[in-house]
C-alpha cells in the first residue's frame, strides 16, 4: 500500500456551530469524525481568491496563536476547530507545494498536518464545499485564516 493511500483527514461531521458544541460537551467523541479527505489543493472563491482545501473542497484554516509546528489548539478549541490529522505522509494536490506540507505531534501522540509550518483545522461552522464561514473568526484565544497557496495568511480585511 502505498504512503499517500493511507492519509486521511479527521473532520468534524456535524452542521452547526451551536450543535457540534453543544454535543461535544455531551460526548466529545460525536465532534469528530474520520473523512476521506484524500490530498489537500487550491480552490478560489471571492473575496479570498485561491486558498486551502481538502480534496472535497471544505476549507482549511490556520491559527495565529500557533506557532510553526506547534498546535495550541486543545480540549473546546479542537472541537470547534478539528485538527486535519494525518494517518500517512500529506499529497500535494493542485496548486499545493509538496515542500511547504509537513506534519506536527500533537499532545496526543496524533499526527496534524501543517503548511508552511502551520498546524491546520476545519471549522465546525463550515457545511461542506466552498463554506468559508471561520474566515477572520476572532474566539480561543486567537484569529483563523484561510491559507493561501504559499502558506500565508489571506486577510480580507
């Protein structure tokens, strides 16, 4: 079996904010869920332009109160921000640079992916391809961004 056949993303499953929170704090296994994210790509839409996403299309997002390899991302925040998790090394897919993906341990022993040394996330408020509402998300102690392709910050401010 090759490496990049056994990469998948953890993902929340749930449709709202409110909901995935709330049932969180009523059984925090129910807010995430394993997907079948496949290789990360570019996808654009307007105001961002071209910014991270899944196979699938879901946004991916970073944290500013993260540093390079390091999530400070834990216990409520990751319930409302999963971590993409890896189970393999992280495919590059179109428009993604195979030398800016990489990989962070997280206090779990799990492996989250990175780019341009950034942990990554979905958001629970997200509800499929081309949802992008944790964009500029001011909470947990931080801001989220979306990723442009060279690994920066997109700020539509």
């Amino acid at each position: 079996m090759r490496a990049t056949t056994a990469f998948r993303i953890r993902a929340a499953r749930t449709t709202s904010f409110a909901a995935a929170v709330g049932l969180s704090l009523l059984c925090p296994a129910l807010a995430v869920g394993q997907t079948d994210g496949g290789t990360l790509q570019t996808v654009a839409k307007q105001p961002f332009g071209q910014y991270l996403a899944d196979a699938h299309g879901r946004a991916v997002y970073m944290f500013t109160s993260d540093h390079p390899g390091t999530s400070t991302c834990y216990k409520s925040c990751a319930e409302a921000w999963p971590p993409l998790q890896a189970l393999g090394p992280p495919p590059a897919g179109n428009g993604v640079s195979a030398a800016l993906l990489g990989t962070a341990r997280r206090q779990d022993g799990s492996s989250q992916i990175t780019y341009n040394g950034m942990p990554l996330y979905y958001f629970v408020g997200d509800h499929g391809p081309g949802t992008t509402a944790g964009a500029g998300v001011k909470g947990m102690g931080g801001e989220w961004y979306l990723v442009s392709p060279n690994g920066q910050k997109i700020d539509n401010d």
